[in-house]
RNA sequence: GCCUGGGUGGCGGAAUGGUAGACGCAAGAGACUUAAAAUCUCUCGAGGAUUACCUCGUGCGGGUUCGAGUCCCGCCCCAGGCACCA
C-alpha cells in the first residue's frame, strides 16, 4: 500500500508501471475465453493502476509467425502476409470490443521487418558470442509438418503440434547454447520472489541440474581364447605362443561413466554402455566383441523403436553383455562385465554408466534379470528407516563408515574422476525448414563446383538488416529437409562480398568484388519472436534503435507478467535465456525480465470439459458480448473463479451478474443520507483495491455486491456514490462511463480512513469446550478482563457453566475476536 | 515412478490456527401480474427436536492445540508437469 502513495505530493511525476500480458498468435478463431480471462485480468490491473497514478505501460502486438498461418497459405496460396494481417485486426477489433485499455498506437508484431530486423540482429550477437553455432546431429523431426524440432517442442515422442510420431534425422542446424546460461536460469530463479514455488519448480525440472562426478573405467579384451587357451596350453602345442602374442598386443581402451552417486562406485558390479555409445561401434569395428551378432542386432533393434514401443513393454530393462570385454572399476581394480541396454540414454550424462544393483532401482531390476551379483556398501544408520540420507559407507575398507557426501568427494578424488553437473536440458534447436519465419542473418561462401560451402558462414552487415522474407508463390516444405525459401534463386542467389568487419555486403554482380554467395535458407522458430516482443513494445516505432535507452531504463523490467502456464518450460525460458544474453551485452540492466509472473486458470466449458472445436462446446466472446454487454462478460469471468483458478462455463450464472450491474444502474435512485453503516465504503476501498493487487477478482467483485446490497438497503451519500462507481470502473468500463458523465468524475481510486474501517463493537464467539455456543457484542480492544466479566453475565455461560455448577478451568481470550472457556 | 497443485453444499466458490459455507448460481415458497418474463421478500450442508435447541459435517485414518478446512505424520483420489536423467 505505502509504495501506491505516489499520487500524493509531486503531481508530475508518475511512477512506471509496466503490465504485460502474453501475446497472442492470431489465428483465423478470433479470440477465445481463454484470451478474455486473462486479458481482462491484466486490463483491470493496469486501470487499477493507473487510476492510483502510475504511468502505466500496457502494450499488445501479434506473435504472427508460425504454422497455421503457412498452412492456411498453402492450401489458399496467399501470402501470410495478408491473412495474418486480417486475423490481427480481427484481434484488435475484439479487444476494442472488450474495452481492453492497450495502447492501440503502438500494436506491433513479430512479422513486422521493423521487428525482426532486431530479431535478426540479436541472432547475429548470439553468433558473434558462440552462442549460435550449425550442427549436423541428429534432431527431432516431424514429418508431418516436414521441420525440425527443438526437445521443448515435443510431448513424449510426439510433435506437440500436430502428434505425428518424430524421427531422429541428421539435418543442418543452427543451434543456441542455451546450456551455457543453464546455471544461471536455475540459480537465477532465486532473485525472483514474486513467482511462484511451484513455477520454479517446474523450470528447475525442465533444466534438470545434477551434480555428480565423472569416473573413468578402464576397458580390457578378455578373448574367450584366451581362457581356452589357459585351459588347454599343456595339451595344444603350437597354438599357445601365437594367442599370447596377440594377447600382448590386445585392445585396451577406456570409457568415462556418470554417476550422482560416486559414494556407490565400490558397489559396483557391472557397467552400462548406451547401444548409440561410440566405443561400442569402435569394438565392433575392431573385432573385440565376441556375440558381435547378437550386439548388432540389439542395436538395430533399439534404433527402430521408437519411445512409444519402449513404454508399451512395461519398461522391461533388456540389454547385451558384449562379450569378451570387462571394464575395471577404478576403486578396487575388480574386472565387472560390460552391457549395452537401452535403459540408459545416449544423450545424457556421458552415456554410460555403472551399475550398482544394491543401491539403484532399475540397475537391481536388470541385475536380478541377468543373474548379476549385487553388492551392498551402504548403511542406513538413522533411527528413521525411511531417511535415506544418513547413510554411511560399509564394506570399503579405505572409506568405512564416511557419511555419503563425504564418500562422494573422496572417492571421486581417489579415482581421479571429476566433479561435473549435467542437464537434462539440450541446446536449443532454432532453425526451422519452413517459409513463414524469420530468414536468419547468413549467407554462406559457394564451392567452385558450385555447391554452398556450409562451414564458411557469413553474417550479412547490420546495414543490411533485415533480410526480409521473399513473396513466393509455393509455400511447401520440400521435404527434403530444406525450406522452400531454397527453391527461390532470386532469394537464395546473392552476389556480395566480405567487408572489413568480416561481414557480408551485397553489391551488384557486376562490381569487381562481387562473388556469389547463398543465403541460409532455413528460417527461425516461432519461439524466436516471443524471447524478446516485450523489449520491442517499449519503443515499436523506433526505425534506428532496437529501443531507445530512455524507454528501457523507464521501464527495464516488467513489473506483472500474465499469461498461461503452458509457456513456463519454453516462452519463460527462453525469454530469460535471451533476456540475460542481453544483459551480457549490455542492452538491457537487469538479470531477470519478469518481476512477478502469473498463471491464469483455464476456462472450461458447460460441465467441466475442455472447450473444443470437436466437442462444438466452444462459447464465443462475440456472441456473449453482444447478448449480454462487455461489462457483464468482463465481470463474471473475472467472477467465476480466481485468476489462477480453472473453472466451467455456466449460462446461468451469467444472468447473475447482468443482475448486478442492472441494479448498479439504478443504484442512483438510493442517493441521500449516507449509509447506516458507516464502514461500508471504506472496507469496501480496502478490500477492493487490495485483491485487485492481488488478483483476486472474485473475492472483490463479492465485495462489490456486499456493498450494493448494503446501499440499496439503507441508501448512501453521492460521495458514498461516486466512490462506488470509481471502485467498479476497472471492472465495467463502460458502466463507470455512463453512470459517471452527469458528476464530472475524477477517475482516481478512492482512499479510505482505516480508522473508519473497524466497528466500535465487535461481535466476540463464545466457545465452551471447545464447541461454538454463541456469541456477544462488546465495545472493541476492551481488557480481557472484561471480557470475562462480560461474558459470564452472557445466558449462554449460565447455561453450560454456572447452571451446572462447573468451575472452568481455563479462559482463553482472543482479542476482539472469541473466548473459549476451558472445562 | 518422481515433482507440483488440489479435494469444502446441488453448482461456481469464501474463510491471517479463532463463529465453515462470504458472494453468486440453481432450487423451493410467497408478493406483484389476466398470465408469463422481469423484479421484490423469505428459506436453502445433513439429521433430529420443531420457538431461539442438539448431534454430525471441509477425501480417509491418526496426531499437535484451549481451538484444525487451515499445522504435522500416514493413506486414497483428481489435475498438471517430467518421465529409464544414472
């Protein structure tokens, strides 16, 4: 509250404020429930705001990149360009309608060239950083929407688009290091007491940060002829001395294991290789393996499975012994077999691991499956069974009885492995081989024979930023793994040369230093836009500056985040990934972007169901704003639930409020003496201004209806009047506006007396025994004392206490509020 | 399996450890009306007494406390996220 006194004193000055909510995809729908739920959530806030004297920032534009568009233009060859544009003025329109405060001179959109010449630009800091490098793995690839996709893209197996199964496919990439900044998106999340745990929780999840150590295992032939040999040496003459030249020179290697356990290692009893694990092709190569066979079809079998076929086995943990192979653990120096299994991943960790049965649930599974020893070397030795932490070490010898941290450390020490921490997070995967996207920054050097050299990558000069998307007349995939933006010749064909600075220039063909070049033709992912939209409705019509310095020191956070919670693994962290890189850079002055972030609730349909087009449930905030008034249907979404609450749609429950504001309308006709109940305006100020803060708008439009109902019972002053039409008018703007053009009203928000907000009496419960028994009035902060005396003149006492001739034991008095009386 | 969030009337939902069910919807009764709609008044957790009283009641079982929807322990169920992460 003291920090909202700025309206008071210096009058020019207006504290910043800067309320963002999520922008939206414009799609052909028009907007949904979803939409006004949250933004008329964040439109009251900013009113709210503003009317308590902020310089409120509250912005909105179109994240318009993106697929449904493209499709929508292969089927209707159009050019995005123009149904996109179409879809945002049908956007614009609705929110008019909803009388969303925005700032409707400033609407801006990714798909904007004055936009994404800075999304290009940021890209070339990125490069310029290594932060932004071409990758040949293989990545995720839809081949139903014929792209690549990044891991935050998919759902289990699936393109979390369109559900088509994904395949690994070797693809040129461009690819952000976005594990680089992984530490500080996870310790960073610290600095931010406004968001909530449990959001937290679930970017710490998706990062998945484990600290543990790398361990070397030393890799050893063990020939099967070898123990032939030993057996049979004194009967085979002749064929001893050439098995143990070749024993001589036999293979050794070694392969680097990972474990969050190190304190286990001397409860190892076999090791794990991932089937994608390069040794394991490099013994095979070598002809180590002695079930070579039996391996090579464990590996084929596991490259054509696909995660769905793995979950659908009941996670049966199957695997491989490569025969003729044992790894030595570093501890004690024992030989323990090798395994190929698919329970562990060849993309984490380093892709091997040991196995330690006794301590590991799936390595026990797996052990018991295969007959493998299991070894115990730790303790419980809490009082507690259940803590797991106070574990000692056991049957080490050298480390008996050292707690398992310690363990941790010294046995890494000992072994001369590594202290390292692992991500579950990857790099992210921004290249998209699709049309309506942003063109990246890059061209590269062409071969004599003519082919693009791809390992000589150019950025192309900030003076010739942006590089725009060309008109095109086919909008299809290849699908050959390349845009089609790589079938225009105009586009891809450019002739140039490198500058000073290392950077690509265009100049004409026919210019001594013209050589032919060619532009990347991959595109962005939609996610590209919405890492940084914010920074860019600070200042949308700047044509020189990404923002100009004085908007982002004004406004160098935003203050209120609102949006869903769908974006917490992908939007937000990529947000705050590009948002620090800034920072690194020295455009922007912050650590974090988002002040306090917000999830909004789902809005269901009739029922409790998900609204879909399928089910034809779908309500329409056209049609509701045209039955009912923008101010009912502002209302009672913001009534049906709290902001981060889902709930169902309910017809009836509509009526009520267009009740409430019909009686609101003809609250005028109560206006005289102030109301009897002097408190009422002021609890109501409070009350009001405060869940607003808060986002409890459910709770502060009841309050709005316990005053209505309040004055239209005992009637109220004009001043009393006029206040309550200030509180409603973040609420039903267009209510505000009619019932207050005959008063000449400020719109300001009200203050209130706290010393009027509490009564003089107050009604104190009566609990005997704990049970509730009645209750008294009496004048307020009185003694306890007197509120004992009071008391036992009270009926109900003499009922259960004096009547009965009990002596209480004890009496407990809670100021102004109960006495219990102990018996 | 792990991590979150949640479970309160017929429904949406209120309750800094202090009168459970605010506010609203639906339902019932009544008033107005030729009638209906709208509007207004009253009732509305369950059971029993039927004047103003008692018993039970916030997913289940324990516990802490003068007092628990709220805190602790153990379960069950629902929703979301992650998912063989070593």
């Amino acid at each position: 509250m003291n920090q909202d006194n700025n309206q008071k004193g210096n009058k020019s000055y207006k504290k910043p404020y800067y309320v963002l909510d999520m922008f939206s995809y414009p799609s052909g729908e028009g907007l949904h429930m979803g939409h006004v739920k949250v933004y008329t959530a964040s439109d009251i806030y900013a009113r709210h705001k503003r009317m308590k004297g902020y310089e409120v920032l509250h912005p909105t534009g179109f994240d318009s990149f993106g697929l449904p568009a493209e499709q929508y233009a292969i089927k209707n060859k159009v050019n995005p360009t123009i149904s996109t544009k179409k879809n945002s003025d049908n956007f614009l329109r609705q929110m008019k309608d909803l009388k969303l405060s925005y700032d409707y001179d400033n609407v801006t959109s990714t798909t904007d060239p004055e936009f994404y010449k800075w999304t290009q630009w940021i890209f070339k800091q990125l490069y310029k950083k290594g932060l932004a490098y071409q990758s040949h793995e293989p990545i995720n690839w839809c081949p139903s929407c014929k792209t690549g996709l990044a891991n935050e893209d998919l759902e289990g197996n699936l393109c979390e688009r369109c559900g088509s199964v994904v395949e690994k496919r070797p693809l040129r990439q461009w690819v952000l290091k976005i594990t680089e900044y992984a530490d500080r998106l996870i310790d960073d999340l610290d600095t931010l007491p406004e968001w909530k745990d449990w959001i937290k929780d679930l970017q710490r999840n998706w990062i998945g940060r484990s600290e543990g150590s790398e361990i070397d295992f030393k890799l050893v032939s063990q020939r099967k002829d070898l123990s032939f040999v030993e057996r049979d040496s004194i009967g085979l003459v002749g064929y001893g001395t050439s098995i143990e030249t070749e024993l001589k020179n036999s293979y050794e290697n070694k392969f680097t294991i990972f474990t969050t356990r190190a304190d286990t290692l001397f409860g190892c009893t076999y090791t794990v290789l991932a089937p994608e694990h390069n040794l394991v092709s490099e013994l095979i190569k070598n002809n180590i393996i002695d079930n070579r066979d039996e391996v090579l079809k464990y590996i084929a079998e596991t490259k054509n499975k696909t995660d769905i076929d793995r979950s659908s086995e009941g996670k049966e943990k199957r695997g491989v012994r490569l025969e003729g192979v044992l790894a030595v653990n570093p501890a004690n120096q024992e030989e323990v077999p090798v395994y190929i299994a698919d329970y562990v991943l060849p993309d984490y960790g380093t892709g091997a691991i040991m196995a330690v049965p006794a301590h590991d649930g799936r390595d026990r599974e797996f052990a018991e499956k295969y007959n493998i020893a299991i070894k115990e070397v730790m303790q419980n030795v809490s009082d507690d069974k259940t803590d797991s932490s106070e574990e000692v070490l056991i049957n080490s010898e050298e480390f008996d009885g050292l707690s398992s941290e310690d363990a941790k450390n010294k046995i890494t020490e000992k072994v001369k492995g590594k202290v390292v921490k692992k991500y579950k997070l990857r790099d992210w995967v921004f290249a998209r081989q699709r049309y309506w996207g942003e063109p990246f920054p890059i061209v590269f050097a062409v071969n004599e024979d003519g082919s693009t050299d791809y390992n000589k990558p150019y950025l192309v000069s900030d003076v010739e930023l942006p590089v725009k998307l060309p008109l095109v007349e086919s909008y299809e995939p290849t699908g050959t793994g390349e845009s089609p933006l790589a079938d225009i010749e105009e586009f891809i064909n450019i002739y140039g040369y490198i500058d000073d600075n290392n950077e690509f220039l265009s100049c004409d063909k026919t210019d001594k230093r013209a050589k032919i070049f060619k532009r990347e033709s991959n595109t962005m992912p939609q996610w590209a836009g919405s890492s940084w939209y914010w920074l860019r409705f600070l200042d949308p019509h700047n044509n020189t500056e990404m923002f100009s310095r004085e908007r982002i020191e004004k406004y160098p956070e935003v203050d209120i985040y609102l949006g869903g919670v769908e974006h917490a693994t992908r939007h937000l962290i990529y947000g705050r990934f590009w948002y620090k890189f800034l920072y690194d850079i020295g455009i922007v002055p912050n650590i974090e972007p988002f002040k306090r972030l917000e999830t909004v609730g789902l809005v269901l349909g009739e029922g409790g169901v998900k609204m879909s087009k399928r089910l034809g449930n779908i309500i329409n905030p056209d049609d509701i704003i045209r039955e009912y008034g923008v101010d009912v249907t502002r209302m009672y979404v913001m009534f049906m639930s709290p902001f981060d609450g889902s709930s169902a749609w309910n017809a009836k429950s509509l009526s009520g409020m267009k009740r409430f504001l019909d009686r609101v309308q003809s609250l005028k006709n109560k206006i005289g003496n102030p109301c009897k109940n002097v408190n009422m305006m002021d609890q109501t100020i409070k009350k009001v201004g405060e869940d607003i803060e808060l986002l409890k708008f459910n709770t502060a439009i009841s309050q709005l209806m316990i005053a209505l109902n309040e004055f239209e019972e005992n009637g109220l002053s004009l001043d009393e009047y006029q206040k309550f039409l200030q509180l409603l008018a973040p609420f039903a703007p267009v209510t505000f506006e009619k019932l207050s053009k005959d008063y000449n009203m400020e719109e300001s928000w009200p203050e209130y007396d706290i010393n009027k907000i509490e009564n003089n009496q107050v009604t104190i419960a009566v609990q005997i025994a704990g049970k509730m028994r009645g209750t008294f009035e009496i004048d307020r902060d009185k003694e306890d004392e007197e509120v004992v005396s009071k008391l036992k003149e009270q009926d109900i006492y003499n009922k259960y206490i004096t009547s009965q001739n009990i002596e209480p034991k004890k009496i407990i008095v809670v100021r102004n509020k109960i006495v219990n009386v102990v018996i």
